[in-house]
C-alpha cells in the first residue's frame, strides 16, 4: 500500500511540476516554447481557455499532493 501511494505521488508530482512550467507568467519563457499552438486549440480566451484548465489542474494536483505526503507520513509511522 505504501509502494503504492509513492507511485501515485510521483505521477502526481510530475504533472504538478508540467502543470506549473506550462502557465503563462509575465514573459512567455517556457510556455510560449512549447505550447504555442494550444491558444489555436483551446481559445485565445484567458479566463475561460488554456490558462483557466492549467489553473485547475495546478490547484487540484496540488490538493492532491498535499494529501497524499500526509497520508505517507502516517502510514510511515
């Protein structure tokens, strides 16, 4: 059970660290690199488009996170 929580953690992090590096910030930097077509995909729409999902995603992984590092730290004891 502890394995796998780890593995899921692991998951999890990555996508928190994609969902991270892929939002806009005040200069396009990364995500300008390599998610230039998605404003094509999702709208050029800030609230409701790209940057909106990527924000969701952000906050929910992170919950997520939070969540398990607890449970592993109990179940660790």
């Amino acid at each position: 059970m502890y394995t796998a929580f780890m593995v899921i953690l692991g998951i999890v992090s990555v996508i928190l660290i994609l969902s991270i590096l892929l939002q806009e910030g005040n200069s396009d930097g990364l995500s300008g690199s390599i998610a230039g077509g998605a404003e094509q995909l999702f709208g050029t729409k800030r609230g409701r488009g790209y940057q909106s999902i990527l924000n969701k995603i952000t906050i929910v992984t992170s919950v997520v996170f939070i969540v398990l590092s607890l449970i592993l730290v109990t179940i660790g004891k």
